[in-house]
C-alpha cells in the first residue's frame, strides 16, 4: 500500500513529541476506547513478588520483587467482533529489523492465536528513520522459521517491510491509526 | 441447564486438591492451550514500580513497588474465533454474591467487551456450597445496574445463579471446564 502524502511532515510533528512507541500505542487505545471503536489494552509487566511490608495505615509497599518473561504479546483486546493480539518493537537499525527482538515464547503465542482465527501482528518502529510498520504474524512467522535454514537470516530486511508490510500514520487522534492498517488485513 | 450428575462428588473430589479458583483456572487454560482448544491467559498483577536495583552479575531487584487497580478484567483470549473477557470471584457467603466483589472498572471493561462483540463474563465460586457458575456478563450488569434505584440490592440471590447461570463442573482434564459452559452462550 501507498504511503499518505503527508505521512514524513505527520512523522515530523510527532517526533517533536518525545513518546515512545508504547505511549504512542497506549495514547491511541485509549482513544479508541473513548470513542468505542476498539478495546485493547497493554497487558501489565509480569514481576514475581517475593517480600510486601504491610505498613500501619498507608498501602502494602513491595520490597523484592523480579522481572519475570511475559508468556504473550503485550497487547490484546476486541476490535469489530474480531480477536486483536500484537507486540511493539522498536529498532535504531536502518536498513533491518533484528529478529532477536522478539522472544520465541512470543512467536509461539502469535502461532496458537492465529489457530484460533485471531488478528495478529507486529507494530514495529525504525527509529531511526522515523517510520513504523504493520508486519502480519504470518509473515513475521516466515521469517522466523527460516532462521533455522543453512542460510537463514537473523534480520527482516528494509525492504521486505516497504514490499510486505503496511505503514502506519501518525496523526492527531489516534496517535498511530493503527486500527486503520487493521482493516486492511480484515 | 441441569446439573451434571456427579456435580457434587466431583466436587468432592476436587476440593480435596485445595486449589484457589484462580490456580483452578490457570490450569484449565494450561490444558485448553496444549490441546489448542483456546488462548486464555491471566493479565499479570499490575505493579508500580518506583525503585529497581541493578546488583552487579545478578538480576534486576525491585525494591520498591506499589499495586495498582487493574483497568480491566483478569482473563481474556480467543476461543473458537471469538473474544472471550472474564473475571474470577470466590465468595464465602452461602444465600448471596456481593457484588462489591466486582470494581465498577471491570463491570465498565465488561460493558466495553459486550458492545464490540465480545463473550463476557463472571466465574463465581461459593466456596463454602463448593459450587461454581458462569454468570453472563450481560446479567451481571442487570444486577450491578440495579444497585442505584430505590430498593437496590448489593447482592445477586443464589438463586438468580441456580436459575440464570451455567454451573461449571470439576473434572480431571480440564480441572474446571468453563468452556462447556462458554458453548452454551455461543
Ligand atoms: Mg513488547
Ligand atoms: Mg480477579
């Protein structure tokens, strides 16, 4: 699909704006929310808790506590009638999307969450070129397979995302349309 | 519906494992992953963190950190294509649920989930009558609507469950087979 005409002047504006990728999704969600268009949200970041103080008269305060690995994506919800789960990724590659960014654990929940007929996908962002993609899980799932062939690449190229992929705008409500590369893969 | 006839020996049987309702659930969608029956998760504890420690050659401490309301409900996944949202309650009370057990977020995400095509609803154990049930979303707002007019009750009647409600039966594999129940609301 063709970029929007404005889509590096949109990119601009936004960068001035500092956020990063997850605010910029969960600025979107809530408008989506607001407006009743989706319900998506971010899954909270897993810890497991070892020690709380339960002080006197004021909230339980956690004193040890680690990060555990998610066992899915981060994000899921509804979204006209239909199953939505994704992941956000951001590179400062120029030219390829380094595949260790995803976790296999996630890979494999996109995998069972397509058996079931849901929507998923990836929302990756190249920083450093200011431009963020729509990467179906399927396609995500090509190349994560192929890793393990004798000449198996460990990166998305550039071009496979100007080629497979589906740009996503910024705008100013929603943030990043997201939903709208949605429609196309619906 | 009716019962299953070994309802209650079931039961028996199980509450001898003394499991929370919560660990009953994750093991059922332990089960219901493996068979790729469906892709249900709990969202983890939503946590703030304030203070993380960095020891050198180990993990990253969490020193400080502080719970947060969850916006939503704590299970959601795909099942047979469609968006499943649901929340676990148990309640030690034997003639009424109170429905301050639910958040008026939750009802509110319930509500959200409803009107974008998603099956919602409440998974609620007496566990003192060892008795479990899927109560529809839909109902469960009827009721938590009704607390504000002039003779609103804070409570669902145990019999609104025996006659509104799916009772859910305890089995080996899955532990608790809330699904059966979700294809009767399908
Ligand atoms: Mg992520
Ligand atoms: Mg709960």
């Amino acid at each position: 699909p063709e970029k929007p005409a404005n889509y590096n002047s949109s990119l601009i504006r936004h960068g001035g704006r500092g956020m990063t990728l997850e605010q910029e999704i969960n600025e979107s969600n809530q408008y989506y929310l607001a407006h009743e268009i989706a319900v998506i949200h971010k899954k909270p970041t897993p810890v497991q808790i070892v020690k709380v103080d339960y002080p006197k008269r004021s909230a339980a305060v956690i004193r040890e506590a680690y990060f555990r690995r998610p066992s899915t994506t981060d994000y899921n919800g509804i979204y006209r009638g239909r199953y939505i789960d994704f992941d956000a990724k951001e590179t400062k590659e120029t030219t390829r999307f380094p595949l260790d960014n995803f976790h296999e654990h996630q890979v494999e929940h996109m995998r069972s969450c397509l058996k079931q007929g849901g929507i998923c996908f990836g929302l990756i962002k190249f920083v450093t070129l200011d431009q963020l993609y729509l990467l179906k899980a399927s396609d995500l799932i090509h190349y994560w397979d192929q890793q393990g062939d004798p000449h198996g690449r460990k990166s998305i190229p550039l071009a496979a995302f100007q080629q497979q992929a589906i740009p996503v705008a910024y705008r100013l409500n929603p943030t990043i349309a997201y939903l709208d590369a949605v429609d196309q893969l619906i």
